[in-house]
C-alpha cells in the first residue's frame, strides 16, 4: 500500500543524556509510515548537528542542526537527564520561538519540562511522566508530573498519556512516545486505517488499541 498524499515533515530532537526511546520510538513510527506513504520524512535534529551522546552512551548522529533543519510540519523534544539543561538552552528557545504558528510542538515523557519552562505550556493542559523517578534520573525526588506543575504552574496537569491542545501536543512517560508518533501521523490527515496498520506493522495492535482512549483533546 502505498500513499502519496499528504505531505508531513518531523524533526526530532536529539541531544546529551536524552532518553533513548522518547526519540527513537516516535522516529521508529515515522520511519515505518514513510514505507508506506514516502512522503512522510523524519529527521534526526541536534542543536549544531554534531553527534551526541544519549542515555547510556548511545551516540547519536543527527542529519541536521538547528539552523539547517528547514521547513517542518512538527518538532518533538524528548526527555531524558538532559532535559535539565536544554530547559534553559537559549538557542533552543531562539528556534522554538520562530517556528510557523502552524508547526507542531511536541514532547515525550519529561521533554514537557521544556515546553514548559519556555512558556509554551501556559493556559494549556499538559502531561509529563507520572512516576517518581530514580534518584539517578531525577531532578529532584518529585516525578516529573510533579515538577511541571512548579516549572510550569499556569500549566493544567492532565493524567491522560496523550494530550492533544492543537499546536501543542504532550506525552506521559517513555514508551508514550509511539502513541505520540501514531498519533502525529492522525494529526498529518492519515485516517484510523493508515494508523492502525502502523501499529499493526510495528507490532503494537494490542498496546495501541488500549491506549486509543486515553487521549484528552483541548485544541481551541
């Protein structure tokens, strides 16, 4: 099956300490769907294009920085240790801030954190990892749920894994990231069939229709 339309560009975003699989799941769902409609595109995006290191010393090798990324239809920022840096990443804030009002804003796990520190989170709901998180991990002993209501307190906290408040879309923890990019592929006018067999293809049918629910849509 094969399908042309419709056009649907995504940069991921990559950088030190991110966790290894609020990226690479949306990107793996991206990397899938484009088989089937080749005009979906996914890229790998690091802050000067240079390669970084993940979670766990997974070195990453992004195609694009920055400021060579051109034009896209969404961005997806992961979590990860990481995060306590980019939250205060300037050039990061710069590029956020200039994208098309019709550039999709996403997030993984406690990429949230981002958005919200930037205020891309105020007066919306959003969600973020629920857990406590290892000490090793976290920024403190509370769960990320709990720091994006301080980080962000003009923030409504969802308990939904996925939320959906048009421009902006958060996720919960790390393996929401796949429902992100299923969910990504709806938002790039794909119908229920063209998702599913996504997910079917990725072997996540089961997972996927459990978590179909479990959506809270916000958008104005």
């Amino acid at each position: 099956m094969v399908r042309r339309e419709p056009r649907f560009r995504v940069g991921v975003y990559v950088f030190d300490q991110a966790e290894i699989l609020d990226f690479a799941a949306p990107y793996g769902v991206f990397s899938v769907a484009a088989d089937m409609n080749p005009r979906l595109e996914v890229a790998l995006v690091s802050e000067t294009g240079e390669p970084v290191m993940a979670r766990a010393g997974f070195t990453v090798v992004a195609g694009r920085s920055l400021e060579d990324v051109g034009e896209l239809d969404a961005f997806l920022l992961p979590g990860g240790p990481g995060s306590r840096r980019e939250m205060h990443n300037d050039r990061l804030r710069r590029f956020l801030t200039g994208l098309p009002p019709g550039t999709v804003l996403a997030s993984v796990c406690s990429g949230a954190l981002i958005l919200g520190r930037m205020g891309f989170l105020d007066g919306l709901a959003a969600t973020s990892r629920k857990e406590p998180a290892t000490e090793s991990f976290s920024f403190s002993r509370s769960s990320f749920f709990d720091l994006l209501s301080e980080i962000a307190p003009r923030t409504r906290l969802s308990r939904a894994r996925l939320v959906d408040c048009g421009r902006i879309i958060t996720a919960g923890g790390a393996a929401a990231g796949l429902d992100m990019g299923l969910h990504l592929l709806r938002r790039a006018g794909h119908d229920d069939s063209f998702v599913s067999e996504v997910a079917r293809v990725m072997d996540y049918t089961l997972a996927y229709e459990l978590y179909l629910e479990d959506v809270e849509e916000c958008r104005p």
